[in-house]
C-alpha cells in the first residue's frame, strides 16, 4: 500500500469518485406542485447551528425539496470531526448522496483529518448517481495552508418528480486558477452529462467561483448551448461579497416561479440561492 498523504493510501484514493448515500427517512411518495431548490456553499459548515438555523426558519429556504450542498466537511477536525451532510440530513428529515473532493491533510492546525466535498440532499427519489471529475486547474497538494488529495468535481442524480425525471447536477469549479480553466470544467461537465441532460428537463447548481470580468455572462452562455436558463433575478448579483456572482441555478425544460438569493444570511461566506419550479406538462 502506498500512502500519498497522512492517513490517505491509493485504496482510500480509489473510492473517491464513488458517491456515498444515506438514507434516514422513508422516500416521499407525495408530490409536490412546485419544486424548492436551494444551493448553498457552507464554508465547510464552520458555522453549522447557523446553516441549520436558516435552512430550517428563514422563509425562503426552509422546506425545500433538494438542497445542493459544496464545501461540505466530513470527520475534520476543524468541525469537530463531524459528518455535516449527514447532520444536516438527519435534522432536516431528509435523505442524501454525498460526493468526496478532497481529503484534508493538514493536521498541524487542527483542521484535517477528513474529506469534504458536495451532497444533495432530499426526500424523494433519486436513481442513476455519478460523481463527475472536473480537470485538474490546481494542485492543491503544493498548497501550504490547505494541503490535500483530490479534485474538483460535480455530484449528479436522478431526481424522481412524480413520473417526471429531472436531471440535478451539483458542481464547484476551482478557484485557484485562471478563468480558462474554469471554463474548461465546465466544459468537461457538460460534455460528461451530454446525454442526461439532453434526455429532459435538469438543473444545473453550484459554485463556479467565477470572480474574473464577464466571466459569469461567459458561463451562463456555455449552459444556456445546453438549453439552460439562469433563473436567479438580474439584481442583486453578489453572492460572495456585494459584488461577485459565483453561484448559480440554472435550469432546462423547467418554468422557474420564484427565484432569489438571500443575503440576510450570515452563515457562510457564500449566500444561499433558492428557485421554485413548476411541475413539467405531460406530453402524450
């Protein structure tokens, strides 16, 4: 066995692009008129009584049907060693399927020791998972503040909404790099998903970490080659800090009622987004 980092081997290295799911109450069977989707980079969940607090109370978050989740830690010391997707999903009354980014390698400053990555997390049914490796526009392992062992990625499912299948894709890009090879990930996971999302309606989530000029206009351009909308209102843009647009909810074949950011919470160094959807037509 070869070992790459503390505590990390080639075997643990091999189980990284294989999503983990837990299931913690039975699946809904009811459906619901309008779809709640909300996103939300949680900042690994430093802040997690927080990210409860506003994903259970505040009016705009609370109830959704899928949350997409990145910068999720798990067993880290800096959290407290604890699963948070599993946490979140346990206390919200939810199910979930989590994939690995990286696993933290520091442990000199406490906080290490574990993995963290992206989940969506929901009651109802989900089929066909896949975690997407984004090319590598970093290597994090050179890093002196936060060494580690992995890549970007996106987690990917098949949401069940009655008979209707939505395609859900959850993605962080990276965002030690230029903006080209951002675009290049995003790129790649598009072509990854080609056939999913060609097959119906999807959602595409996440934090894309689009901080360079008309980079944002440049990406939503790239979805929309797809058939993706950007459903978020034109103002206000800022999701990290007042002016940076780095994520986003972008959707196909599906008719957005509602959509918003909510910058009155102080959870994270990310805002969370919601949008709610209408149930797609039968055709027959």
């Amino acid at each position: 066995m070869t070992y790459i980092g503390k505590g990390v081997s080639e075997d643990l290295l091999s189980s990284i692009d294989v999503p983990i799911s837990r299931q913690f109450v039975p699946v809904a069977t009811e459906v619901p008129e309008q779809l709640k989707i909300v996103c939300f980079n949680i900042q690994r969940g430093h802040r997690i009584l927080n990210i409860l607090g506003a994903l259970t109370l505040h009016p705009a978050l609370k109830n959704a049907h899928i949350l997409c989740l990145q910068e999720v830690d798990r067993f880290n010391e800096r959290t407290g060693g604890i699963d948070l997707s599993a946490l979140i999903a346990r206390e919200l009354g939810m199910n979930l399927v989590y994939g690995i980014e990286f696993f933290e390698l520091n442990r000199r400053r406490r906080s290490g020791g574990g993995d963290h990555g992206n989940a969506i997390l929901t009651r109802l049914p989900l089929e066909s998972t896949r975690i997407i490796a984004l090319p590598v526009a970093f290597d994090w392992t050179k890093s002196r503040a936060q060494p580690r062992v992995g890549r970007r990625m996106a987690i990917a499912a098949d949401l069940m909404w009655g008979t209707r299948r939505v395609r859900i894709i959850n993605a962080h890009l990276e965002n030690q790099s230029l903006r080209r090879w951002r675009l290049a990930q995003m790129a790649a996971l598009l072509a990854a998903e080609k056939d999913q999302i060609e097959r119906g309606p999807a959602v595409l989530v996440g934090d894309m970490n689009t901080f360079l000029f008309r980079e944002p206009k440049t990406l939503v351009s790239m979805a929309a080659e797809c058939g993706f909308v950007d459903v978020m209102p034109p103002r206000p843009r800022g999701t990290w800090g007042r002016i940076f647009r780095l994520d986003y909810i972008l959707a196909k074949g599906l008719v957005a009622k509602g959509s918003g950011v909510s910058h009155d919470v102080r959870s994270s160094d990310h805002k969370p987004l919601w949008a709610s959807f209408e149930l797609p037509q039968e055709h027959g």
